[in-house]
C-alpha cells in the first residue's frame, strides 16, 4: 500500500515536472504529426523545430531527421504516426542504455562526490540526496566542501538539519581539501555509511579550479581506496549545448560516473540530456523536479519518454 | 566565451574564400553553416531563422567589392547584422529621480543574481552612490547570509531582515530603512524562481508596484539555452523588464542566449558577468561582443583591463630604466605582478585577436604557477642581488633555489631569460614599454 502510494507519487510528480516539456516538445509533435495525413518536408521541418527548441542540439537533431527519412525511403514508415513511434524509440532507446539508478550498499563506506558548474543546484541536490538515501535507511554524512562562495556552508548545513543528517564542515575559505580530508579521516573510523561531498560550483574551463577538484578526489582515494565510489555531475536542463562541453570537460579531468539533471519542473525541456547519453554515455542517475526535499527522483527512460510522448491531453 | 562559434566561423569563411563573387549557391552553404553554427551556439531557433534571411538578402545582390574576398564581405555582414541584434550602442543604469533609487534583480534560481547584486554594487559605489543591498530571498538556505558576507566586504549598506518571512514587507522596511540611512541607491536581490510559478510571480508584482524599481534587470545565465526567450518573456511580460545582466561570461558557453534576449524581447544587455571577483562585471559592448563571435578578438576589453592594471608611474621610471638599460630583477618583479593583475593569462590570451585560431596555443595553456615560480625565485634573492645580477654566483644560486622552493636549474633559467631580455631591451629605446604590452617575454 505504502508502496503503492509512493509510486503513484513518482510518476505524478515526474509528469507534472515533465508535463511543460510534454507540452512544448511532444504534444506539439504529436499534434503535428497525428494532424497530418501524409510525410511531407513541412512535417519534417516542423519536427526539427521541435527538436533543436528543446535543446536536442542542431547536428544530433539533423541526424535523427535525416534517419528517419531514410527509413521512409525505404517505406520503413508508411505513416506519421509510425514515424512518431520510430522516434519515440530512437530517443528512448539511447535513454534506456544510459538509466542507471544509484543502488547504494549497506555493508560498507560509500563515498559520494557531487560537483557542477556554478547556479547548477549541487547544494539542493546533495541535501536532497541526504534525505533519500536516509529514507533508504542509510547513515548519512554531508561534507561541506564549498568553502568558496559565501554562506555554502551554511546553506549545507540547513540541509543537513532538513534531512536528519551529519554534517562535516569547517570555517569559510578553509582549504576544502582539508574538510575532505577530515571527513575521510571520521568516516574510516565509524560504521558504514553514506558520504557526500558538496563541492563549489566550477566552470570547467577553470583549469586551476579543476585542478582543484582533482585534489580532492585523489585525497579522497588517498584516505579511502575506492573512493570515492560516485562522481556525480549535476546539470541545470535550462543549460543549452554547453552542457555537453561541461559534461567532457569534468569527465575528462575527474571521470564523471554519473549525471543528475535538476530543474525539470520549469519550461526547459533538458533535451540535451540525449545528446549526452548519447556522446558520453554517462549513465543517468536523478532528475530533480522541484524545491522541496523529496523532489529527486531516480531517472527512469521509460517515464521520461512516455511523459513526453503522452498523449492525452 | 563564443570560442566555438568563432572557430566554427572561422572555417566556414575559409571555404568562401577564393569563390569569384558572392552569388545564391555559395552564400548559401555559407549560411547553412552559420546557421548550424549559431544554433549550436544556443541562438534561438526563430532569431537564427530572422538571421539569416537578412544577411542573405543584404547578401544577394549585393555588388561584390574589389578590394575584399567574397568571404570577408560576408562576414562584414554578419557582422554588422550581429552588431544591430545585440543593440548599437552600450546602456547604462538609470536610476530615476527618487531617493533612493530602486534596481530589481530577478531570473531563474542559479542564475547568479546574488554574486551579481554585490558586482552591481560595487559598479554603483563605484560612481560615488552609497549603496544598500537588501535580500528578499526567504526560501533558498542561506541565501540572506550569502548577500551580507559578500556585501559586506565591499563595504556596502545591508539590510537586516532578522525575524522576518515576508519578502514584500522585508523590501519596504529595507527602502526605508535606506532612505533614514542616506542612500542613493538599492539594489534588491530576489528570489530564484521559475517564470511558470504564479504564487512566485505574483510576489514579484507585488514588489514592483510596493517599490517602484528605477530598473527591473533579469539576469541570464549564458550557458542557458533556447528556452532562455521563453523564461525572459514571460519575466517581461508580467513584470516589465528594463535590462539584461548575462553572467558566467568567463565559461565557453557560446552565449547565444545573449542574442536571443536582445532580439526577442529588445532589452538592452546591459552588463556582461565574468568571474567570481566581485569586479568582474563588465558593461556590456554590443560591438566588442559581434567582434567576438567572429574571432575578431576582444582587443578594447583587453586595454581596458591593461590600462586598470598598470600603474602608469611605474611605468614612466621603467620607460627611463629601459632607455638606460638599467632594468634591474626588481623591475622585472613589478612587471610581473602587473600582468598577474590583469586576470587569468588564460582569460587574458582569448581576447587577444587570432589567438583562437592558433590550435597549439589551446594545448599550451599559459601556467600561472610558472609566474609564482619565478616571482618566488625574485623574491627570495636579496635587494642587492635584485640590482645586480651579476653578483649572483653559485652559491648565492643555490640559496635562492632553496629560499624558493625551486631548483638551480630553475634559478639559471629565469637568469637567462633576464640576461636575454635586457639585451631585447637594448634594442627598442623608444617605446620599450609598448613592446613588452604586447607580450614580448622571453619566456
């Protein structure tokens, strides 16, 4: 029952965060395509439209276009409704590769690094983490490692508060290497656990603040073989195609092994996420929907396709 | 920032080049190319659309002239059409005729509002108004907090909204407030919020019509994409919006949002935020910006912060120094300190015309740990030995190696570059200094 209830939760929230995006990309594009007849070239440009307006990018959209018109050469698709499953699948296909939900154990230390560009959400996206995963039942440790921007720690350490957590932290413009160390140092000591380190936000053509990055995580390694266990890369859906640059730039300098995508709720249609999966195959971690604590939900190919490809409305 | 565009421009116009004249066919794989190109570079779809017909029909038929390649009359075009998008000319703040005056920041959550409230604080004070910052933020985690830690280092006024949750009435007392204290000018930073949140929408009308802003500025983050006229369109239209502020200018996010804003909503960009200092705010040149994006480089920017960071004293008695030949390791010391306070050499090379078309240079990224370097191995000789190189034995070198942490060979290096440097100088009596602005180290 309980479960039940959590899972209509999921997949309202998910559709309502999603049901702008739904809107703005694929209602219209079922509008268009149920509303014609026949495969003509306005359908196909008024598809592209669609495409590059919700951030799938110019060259990957022309490439999605450009096979299906292939597969209406060769009388794959007869109809617009079939071309509109076709696509449908396409997207969801390179999704689905990509869906990987966080399974997190229970018997040992599991080290979390969360890191971004600047304004991406990392701070409200670790705290909501803290409350998932301290809902899964886990011992949960934050680490304020954003010692640069003002009041960060303090932001943290309301989370923390929110969520029920720990919270390791140290005075502003501390070496933020120096609170990963001592957090690293308190957790090998104790019981197994959840930490998560929240980084400053970074534009990673910041080469000395990569380096940085770098620092922290070998002294992650350092203290704790393994860790950390999770890199994760948090992206604003309001990002443009930069997102891709970000996504390379961070997994070149710190290997990103996974993505949470945050802000879905608003009219961002977070299309590039595709494109990544795609390029870079990341796998995909949460969504976030919203500001409220329990707004993070793990990404699930399948609801994302199918709340943009719904189609009653 | 626009890196790729350029470079992407780049190219395409080396394709136009050597076509005998501008005629349908070749502008138009031109124009598909930057049509590619600025999509890429998150220009909305509809305002690339707008684009390019013009330039192709200020293209077409046009009389082809003599004494430029096809290539370059196209990219004068565009230029000029790119020019005109973003606006002609640079707008400044206007703060009305009340005391004091009210400027609004509003936009997306993690748009950066609060770090840019602070720069445009600084950048008001900095025309000799008193300045009072006041944040109506009750919903994001310390956001307050972060206001006052920042504002106070710059040393500005900062409202107290200890014990209260209503952002419309925390906005009254703090005009208030500011009124008793003397101020010409507040600045207040709102909330983040989605432009679909009614509730959320509403408190902001309810500001606008409490406070009367002189300004409504939306600031937009550059990475943002195409959906980024929506979001600006709807803050426009329930609100009225006087002006942009683009921040995260310093990534290489291409900044097509940038365009979009200007053309859809015609709202001038009013500042260009690039860095996380409290003065990398810049006033937005449309002009400078065009140039950008067509890798013509952002040379007045680059004087501009050159001009801030020379100490033109200094530079006069080095000017004298250099025609006597008696630049001493104290003067090179100066030098460098000067350059490190332009900003990051990374920051500095990308204005610089041409450099993005070099490929190598983007490999060779200028380390600025090699400038602490040799500034430490400076700093670790003695002032005699600062004035007189030729005293520095081996002994004496592996002194410094060691006071600096470096090593010998470290030591000899930067010698030698000094030794060859003074020669170089020996050569340019006149207007050494000039030389060395444009970036002739030997090392």
């Amino acid at each position: 029952m309980e479960e039940k209830n959590e899972k209509k939760g999921f997949f309202e929230r998910l559709k309502s965060g999603l049901s702008k995006t739904r809107k703005l990309l694929m209602t219209d594009v079922d509008d268009i395509i149920l509303g014609s007849k026949q495969i003509d070239q306005a359908l196909f440009d008024e598809l592209e439209e669609r495409l590059i307006v919700a951030d799938v990018g110019p060259s990957f959209t022309a490439e999605l276009i450009e096979s299906l018109r292939e597969k209406v050469k060769r009388k794959e698709l007869s109809s617009p409704e079939i071309l509109r499953t076709a696509l449908r699948e396409t997207m969801r296909d390179i999704l689905l590769k990509n869906e990987a939900p966080l399974v997190i154990p229970h018997d040992k230390i599991y080290t979390i690094m969360a890191v971004g560009v600047n304004g991406s959400g990392k701070t409200t996206t670790t705290g909501k983490m803290a409350h998932n995963f301290k809902e899964e039942g886990h011992q949960v440790t934050l680490v304020a490692a954003d010692t640069f921007r003002a009041a960060a720690v303090e932001q943290l350490d309301l989370w923390a508060k929110r969520a029920g957590v720990k919270i390791v932290r140290q005075a502003e413009n501390a070496d933020p290497a120096a609170v990963v160390y001592d957090a690293m140092r308190i957790a090998r000591e104790g019981k197994p656990e959840v930490i998560i380190v929240d980084t400053a936000g970074r534009l990673h053509t910041k080469t000395n603040l990569m380096e940085e990055l770098k620092k922290m995580k070998r002294i992650m390694e350092r203290e704790m073989p393994g860790a950390p266990d999770e890199v994760l890369l948090v992206l604003d859906a309001t990002t443009g195609q930069n997102a891709i640059a970000q996504a390379r730039m961070f997994q070149d300098a710190i290997g990103v092994t996974g993505l949470i995508l945050t802000k879905l709720d608003g009219t961002s249609k977070g299309g590039v996420v595709v494109r990544i999966a795609k390029e870079l195959g990341i796998p995909l971690r949460y969504i976030g929907v919203g500001e409220k604590i329990d707004d993070l939900q793990p990404f699930r190919a399948e609801a994302f396709v199918d709340a943009l490809f719904e189609t009653n409305h | 920032m626009f890196e790729n565009l350029s470079d992407k421009l780049d190219v395409i116009f080396r394709k136009l080049k050597g076509k005998g004249r501008l005629d349908e066919e070749n502008i138009q794989s031109a124009l598909r190319e930057i049509r590619i190109a600025l999509l890429e570079a998150d220009v909305n779809f509809r305002v690339v659309r707008d684009f390019i017909e013009e330039v192709k029909q200020r293209a077409v038929g046009q009389e082809v002239i003599e004494s430029i390649t096809p290539g370059q009359q196209v990219v004068k075009i565009v230029h000029e059409r790119l020019i005109e998008l973003m606006g002609t000319t640079t707008s400044q703040l206007r703060f009305g005729g009340r005391i004091p005056a009210p400027i609004m920041l509003v936009g997306l959550q993690g748009c950066g509002k609060t770090t840019t409230a602070v720069k445009l604080a600084r950048h008001v004070a900095a025309g000799n108004k008193r300045v009072y910052l006041v944040s109506a933020d009750v919903y994001r985690p310390a956001a307050m907090e972060q206001l006052k830690v920042m504002g106070e280092k710059i040393g500005a006024g900062i409202f107290d909204a200890a014990g209260l949750t209503d952002p419309v009435e925390i906005c009254r007392l703090a005009v208030e407030e500011a009124r008793r204290g003397g101020y010409e000018v507040i600045i207040v930073d709102t909330a983040g919020r989605l432009a679909i949140d009614a509730p959320m929408m509403e408190e902001l009308k309810k500001i606008k019509s409490l406070i009367i802003p002189a300004e409504i500025l939306f600031v937009a983050d550059a990475m943002t994409g195409q959906d980024a006229v929506n979001v600006a369109g709807r803050f426009d239209e329930l609100l009225g919006i006087d002006g942009v502020i683009m921040t995260k200018m310093d990534g290489d996010a291409r900044g097509g949002a940038a365009l979009s804003l200007r053309a859809v909503i015609g709202k001038p960009i009013k500042f260009a935020g690039a860095g996380e200092k409290i003065d990398a705010l810049e006033v937005f040149h449309p002009e400078r910006m065009a140039s950008r994006i067509l890798g013509m480089g952002d040379v007045l920017t680059l004087v501009e912060k050159a001009k801030e960071a020379v100490d033109l004293k200094q530079q006069k008695e080095l000017e004298k120094k250099l025609r006597k030949n008696e630049f001493t390791l104290e003067d090179l010391r100066t030098q460098m300190n000067q350059i490190s306070k332009m900003g990051p050499l990374e920051d500095v090379i990308g204005m610089l015309p041409g450099m993005k078309k070099i490929k190598a240079l983007k490999e060779m990224k200028p380390d600025e740990r090699e400038l602490v370097r040799l500034g430490a191995i400076i700093d670790s000789m003695t002032p005699v030995e600062r004035r007189n190189y030729l005293i520095i034995d081996g002994s004496r070198r592996k002194r410094i190696a060691r006071g600096s942490g470096t090593t010998v060979q470290e030591v000899n290096t930067l010698l030698k570059n000094y030794v060859e440097m003074r020669k170089l100088m020996k050569r340019f009596t006149k207007g050494g200094i000039k030389s060395l602005r444009r970036g002739n180290f030997p090392f």
